[in-house]
C-alpha cells in the first residue's frame, strides 16, 4: 500500500546536472506521496542545485516565493558566444581574447545594480502564451523584451582556464546567468557564454540544507512545514474561530483579544495548535487569505 502525505510542505532538493525541475519534483511527489507538487523557480536541465519543492497546499506559496533573491556559483567562458549562451548550444560567434583577472573584477564592478536585461531566446520564458525555446526550436522569431533586473553582488572567486572564471553571483529573482555572461562579456569587449551553474540559495534557503534525489528515493529527507518558512507573526484563535475563518468567515478584529491590537498585516493564523494558513488583517477584519490545510 502507497503512503499518502495530506500535510503542506516544502521539500529542499539537491537538483543534479541533467534531470529537469519538473522530473525532479515528480521523483519527491511519489517519495512522498503527496496529492500535489510544484517548485520555487525553475532550474535549466543542464543547472544544478537548491530547487525547493511543495507539496499540497504549499503550492500555493509559489507567489510569495516568486520574487526572493537568489545565489549561484557559475563559471564564464570568454573568446565565443553560443546561441543558447551555454555549453549546450552551438558556437555562433567567435572573438579569441586573453582575458586577465584583474579585467573581469573591474568589469564585474560595472554590473552591480539594476538593469535592463534581454532573456535567452533559448528559455523557458513565455511570450504571448509561447515557450520562447520551443519557439526558437521551430525555427520561429521570439519576441523576447528586456526585464529589469538587479545584480547585488558579482565576485570572481578564481580563474579556471584561459578565459574562464569562477563567480559568485546574488541577484534578484528573474536573472538570467547565461545573459549576464553574455552581458559581462561585452563590459570585456568580448564574447561570452556560462559554462555551469549551481544555485545555493533561493530566498532564506540554503543548498546546504537540500537532499539529493537518492537520498530522497530512500527515504532520507526532511519535510519542511509551511509555518516554519513564513517570516510573518503568529496569532492563536480558539477553534470556533478558526473553522469560521475555514468556512469562509471574515472576523471582527476588534471582538477577538488574540487580534484587536494587531497592526493590519499578514500573520500565521493557528487554530488548536493547528496551522491554517496566512491571514490577512485588515479596516478592522480578519480573514484567511491563504489556506494551507
């Protein structure tokens, strides 16, 4: 008989080289046995690292997870750009270049703040309903258009080969790897295109803390409850209370003692030591904006 898991969670997964984000959050849905399964943000097939999956109503965290920033550990190539801006594609341009370290920590210091940036045509982006890679795959043109994005920190931690070099990157949600070489290479007045990309950190989660898919397979992992990745205060009600907020029911924040001096905000509501979700004070009210039972 399959174990069923109706509880809300959030599993950290040491995504590897070669397996997709999609492949990989099927491998925990069935280790776990979870009704439903999704991820906080997407890594490429050939990307590797934290990919935090969900489980049941934590699903529905995808919103508040969307735009937390994020770490990576990549290695760049200078000298030639390919037309997926990795290792995976076809070199379509070349420029041979001999490029120092000295040049890349000064350029690297030219790309902190925000920015607008042009995705890869060979993404997953959608555009007007469209997967852009799928798109290109066809032969079709992608209207792709830049997005602002932020770059906190560009450190080169050492040269690898002749104009490659390692990178420690924290950024905002939405950046692309592959285009920021690409763009760095142009600071380098060159070509460049990222060799390998491992993420470390998504938000407040750290690869340190992940699973591999073997050890997930084997049963070997921990399953993350939802109200103990939520940074927002906690309210306790009685259980009348909390199954009217369940059934729909906005309460009077002024009749409830555990609410009345609350500042309107969000707030982990708990009802009989159970978690319920995320409620929502405010003119007054409280009600339960996100269900996570």
């Amino acid at each position: 008989m399959e174990k069923t898991y109706t509880q809300s969670g959030i599993v950290l997964v040491h995504k590897p080289v070669g397996v997709s984000s999609n492949t990989a959050v099927n491998i925990v849905k069935r280790a776990v046995g979870a009704k439903k399964a999704g991820h906080l943000g997407t890594l490429d097939l050939e990307g590797e690292g934290l990919l935090p999956v969900t489980l049941n109503g934590a699903t529905k965290l995808f919103d508040m997870f969307l735009h937390k920033n994020k770490t990576y550990i990549s290695e760049f190539v200078f000298g030639f750009e390919t037309d997926t801006l990795d290792m995976a594609g076809k070199v379509v341009k070349e420029s041979p270049c001999d490029i120092s370290i000295e040049d890349v920590t000064k350029a690297c210091g030219q790309m902190i703040g925000k920015m607008s940036q042009m995705p890869p045509i060979y993404s997953a982006k959608k555009v007007g309903g469209k997967v852009a890679y799928k798109e290109a795959l066809k032969g079709n043109d992608v209207p792709l258009r830049p997005k602002e994005i932020e770059i906190f920190d560009l450190n080169v931690l050492e040269k690898t080969a002749k104009n490659t070099f390692k990178f420690e990157i924290s950024c905002s949600s939405g950046t692309y790897i592959r285009s920021l070489a690409r763009d760095l290479a142009v600071k380098l007045g060159t070509l460049g295109t990222m060799k390998n990309i491992l993420r470390t950190r998504c938000g407040s989660f750290s690869l340190d803390d992940a699973f591999t898919l073997d050890e997930i397979r084997q049963g070997n992992f921990k399953i993350l409850p939802c109200e103990s990745v939520l940074e927002f205060e906690r309210i306790d009600l009685p259980k009348v209370l909390g199954e009217k907020l369940l059934n729909g029911v906005i309460l009077e924040a002024a009749a409830v003692a555990e609410v009345a001096t609350k500042a309107d905000g969000r707030y982990k509501i708990f009802s009989d030591q159970q978690f319920l979700g995320i409620g929502e004070k405010c003119g007054g009210k409280l009600k339960l904006s996100l269900r996570l039972i």
